[in-house]
C-alpha cells in the first residue's frame, strides 16, 4: 500500500515536473515574438524576389496579416505552400516555404528570433498571426 502510494507521489513529480519543463521551453505565441532567424529570412529573400515581388508587395502582406489575425500561421502557411506562386503553385521545397514565409515577416517589420522558422513538427500551430505595426 505505501509503495503504492509513493509511486504515484513519484509520478505525480514526474508528470508535473515534465509539464514545468514544456513550459519554460513554451514556443513562440504569436508572430511578434522572433519566430525565424536573420539566416532563413535573407535565404527567403532570393526566392521571394524572384517567385513572389511581382505580384504582391510589403502593403499587400500587411493587409493578409490583418485579414487572417488571430489565426495560426500554420494556416496561412499552407495556403501559400498550396496556393503560391501563383503561376506555379507548390513548387518549392518545404524549407524554401519556410525561408520565404521568414523573409515576408521581416519585410512587415516582425523581429527575427533564435529558432528556425518551421513546419515539420507542427510548431506553427502555437503561432498565432497578428496585424503588423
Ligand atoms: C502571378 C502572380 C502571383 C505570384 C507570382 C504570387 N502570388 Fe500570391 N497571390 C496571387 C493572387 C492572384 C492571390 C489571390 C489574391 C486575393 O484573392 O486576394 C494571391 C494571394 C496570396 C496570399 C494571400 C492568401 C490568402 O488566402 O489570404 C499570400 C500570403 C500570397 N499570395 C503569398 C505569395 C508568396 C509568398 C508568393 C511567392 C512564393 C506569391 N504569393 C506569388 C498572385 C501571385
């Protein structure tokens, strides 16, 4: 019975202790808070000079950031990974989605971070889109 009991007092500690843990590593929560690096955005700006400025400008991704506040990122991300370019929809690799989304961010004025901008692993869900200043 009391070695029952000190297991549970032991699991207890270990599933608290865990969660204090995933806390204070607790990922970004919203796109203000640094969530690419000054890396992925320069790599990003090759591609999205070449795939994305002639059609949409610095103005037109403030308005989307409007528009889909509120939202994960992840959303958005997918609608441009499916959507864009326009003229060739889904034509780079995840990591260039990445670079290219991180690039936009910096171009609206958001501030880069310590961690890559990514989509494997689902961390864009935590990230909610918020208006540009
Ligand atoms: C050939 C023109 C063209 C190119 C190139 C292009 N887009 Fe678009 N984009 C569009 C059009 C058209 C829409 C739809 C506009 C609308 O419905 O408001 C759009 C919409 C978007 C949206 C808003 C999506 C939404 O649902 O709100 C984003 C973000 C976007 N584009 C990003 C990109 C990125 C990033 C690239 C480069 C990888 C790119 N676009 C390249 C034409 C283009």
């Amino acid at each position: 019975m009391k070695k029952t009991r000190f297991a549970i007092a032991t699991l207890m500690t270990v599933v608290l202790g865990s969660a204090a843990i995933a806390d204070a590593g607790a990922a970004p929560t919203s796109i203000s808070a640094g969530v690419y690096t000054q890396e992925q955005a320069a790599a990003g700006k090759d591609l999205f000079d070449r795939s994305c400025s002639t059609c949409h400008n610095a103005d037109y991704y403030k308005t989307v950031f409007q528009t889909w506040r509120g939202q994960p990122l992840m959303y958005l991300f997918e609608q441009v990974m499916s959507a864009m370019p326009a003229d060739n929809p889904g034509s780079f690799s995840d990591a260039e989605y990445e670079d290219i989304m991180a690039y936009v961010l910096q171009l609206t004025g958001f501030p880069s971070g310590a961690a890559r901008l990514q989509y494997g692993g689902g961390g864009m869900r935590e990230i909610a889109i918020e208006p540009a200043s």
